[in-house]
C-alpha cells in the first residue's frame, strides 16, 4: 500500500477539521402537548424562542422548553416571538421568566379576539424590550437572516414567485378567519443557503395570501406544519420543502387530511413527528422511527434539527438516537 502524500494528507486532516468545526444553526421543536415551542439558537449562541407553550401543569412546558435549551447550552432567551396570543402559544410565559432572561419581546400587537394582551404577558413585558413586527420586517440575530413573512393578517409584498400549485383552490368561510391564528407571524430563517419557514398557525385564507398566485416566501428546506398539522391548501407546495417537521399532540393536529396533504408536497424527502397521532392510525402516521413521542403517555421529547450554511441539515430523534442527514442539494 503507498503511503498518502504528506500534502495530501495535511488537506485531509484540515478539511475533515473544517467540517467537524462548522458551525451550525440548531432548531429545536419541543413538543409543548400540541402547541408549538420552537428554539433556534444561531452559530453565534443568540438564541431565538418561538411561543411558550401552556401555562400551569406543574411548569411543565418551561421545563421541556429549559431541557431543550440545556442541550443548547443557552442560558437567556435574546429573543421570544409570540406568534399570536392563544394559551398554547402564550400561556406558557411566566413560567418561562421564572427559569430565563428574556431580553427582547416580538408580537403582532394585541389579541384582535380581545383588544388587548393577556395580563401575564403585559407583566412579562416590564421585564424586557417590546417591540410590535410587521410583515416584511427582520429580526436581527446575528449570522442568521430572520424575515417576518406574515404578522396581524398581512403578508410581505414584492415580487414572488408564480405558484403553480394554486389552481382551483379558493378561500374558505370559517370563524378562524376572523380570529388570533389569522393574525400569526410567520417567519423564514436563512443560514446561508439553508431556509426553515414557521407560519405559526397561520389559517387557509392567510396561507393562500401568502402563496398564491405567486409564491412569496420562496424554496424553503424545512417546513414546521401550521396548524399543528392540521390541513392546509396545496399551495404549501410551492415552498417545495425537502423535509416537514408535524408539532402535532396526539389527540392535537396531525389529522388524516393535513397528514395526507404534507406527505404529498412535490420533493418531500421526508415527514417527521412529535407525536404519533391517534385519529390517524398506522395508515396516517410516519414509522415510529421519524416520530418523538410514540405514545399518549408523553414523555415531552423533542425533535432537533442542525443545519450548516452550505444547505446541509441532520434531523435527530433523541427518543432512539436515531439521525438523517440531507446533503446538499
């Protein structure tokens, strides 16, 4: 056998260094019984929550939320964005300030259900800066680019992309077009190549502004389901996500029909779970090796997702230790 070339060798060693030093955009998708808590903490350790979960249990959200935030070594919340202000997104945030810092408070404005905001958060409030976003506006956090695409039931303008996935899909008359989860913010976060879009729970209506006829949040990698996976147009085909990731509860979301509508978008590579859902069955759920939490007897596991600049991403389920890489594309 002849030996590697000493110059050789030293690329060897230095590129298989630069991979293993890369630094990566971690997001974490904490299962807050079928509401949605999602942490993104950037290369430069600015971390980024989206929603709270509920309150009460114990403080049994915070702790999932702080179990998560322990693996990623954060210590303070820079930035917590409410998406909108139903318990299962904001109830959670007084707990939340017994256990962190919370430095900066994102919203839409207040409740357009109540015209105002709960008391526990106005309380929250005086305990860090507030500021109201709009669609269009970032939110800075340093090596990532954070773009609100929706926020108080008005989605970001300039020219997207021709959706050809809007044909024949018209708007739905319901009383949640009315209500918080239409006013959603929604956001799309960018390390270099690599795009993850949450649209809180964003409705059928908003989401059909949003995407048709033209597309204006572009390709995305990574797509966290709205409406706990609830069902949602076909337009969501246009992002052509590579991988889904279902913040369902197991009697919450992830219904047959959203399951169906997920799994059917044109280049997914893969759906992943938080939870098995139980109106589904086997026919409507992902193998169990994808899913966090098998069982209705939850065990508040997450999933985690670290993504590289060039595109890359791994998902891990830390139920089973189990990990998927996706390669650049």
């Amino acid at each position: 056998m002849r030996p590697v070339p000493t110059t050789c060798l030293f690329l060897l060693l230095a590129w298989t260094g630069a991979v293993q030093g890369a630094k990566t955009l971690d997001l974490y998708f904490i299962d807050v019984e079928g509401g949605q808590a999602t942490l993104a903490v950037a290369p430069s350790g600015q971390s980024l929550l989206i929603d709270t979960g509920y309150t009460g249990f114990g403080g049994r959200d915070t702790v999932r939320i702080a179990t998560a935030a322990k693996d990623a070594g954060v210590k303070k919340i820079d930035t917590l964005l409410i998406t909108h202000f139903h318990d299962d997104h904001v109830g959670g945030v007084a707990n939340l300030l017994d256990r962190f810092q919370v430095v900066t408070f994102l919203d839409h404005g207040p409740s357009i259900e109540t015209h105002e905001y709960p008391a526990p958060y106005v309380a929250a409030l005086a305990k860090g800066q507030h500021r109201v976003v709009a669609a269009g506006d970032k939110i800075p956090i340093k090596d990532l680019d954070v773009t609100v695409v929706t926020a108080a039931g008005k989605t970001i303008g300039g020219q997207g992309e021709p959706n050809p996935n809007c044909a024949g899909i018209t708007e739905r008359q319901s009383a949640d077009e009315t209500g918080e989860n239409s006013q959603s913010v929604g956001v799309v976060i960018q390390f270099g190549k690599f795009r993850f879009a949450d649209l809180g729970d964003l409705t059928w209506n908003k989401e059909l502004a949003l995407l048709c006829p033209e597309n204006h949040v572009g390709k995305i990698d990574l797509y966290l389901t709205t409406h706990h996976g609830g069902e949602s147009p076909k337009a969501i085909w246009g992002m052509t996500p590579r991988v889904a990731i279902m913040n369902n509860g197991p009697g919450k979301g992830g219904d047959p029909a959203g399951w169906k509508n997920v799994m059917a978008s044109p280049g997914l590579e893969d759906l992943w779970q938080l939870h098995f859902a139980l109106a589904g069955g086997k026919d409507t759920n992902v193998p169990d090796t994808f899913i966090a939490n098998v069982d209705a007897n939850d065990q508040g596991r997450y999933l985690k997702v670290g993504a590289l600049a060039d595109g890359s991403f791994t998902v891990t389920n830390p139920r089973n230790k189990f990990s998927k890489a996706y390669a650049v594309k």
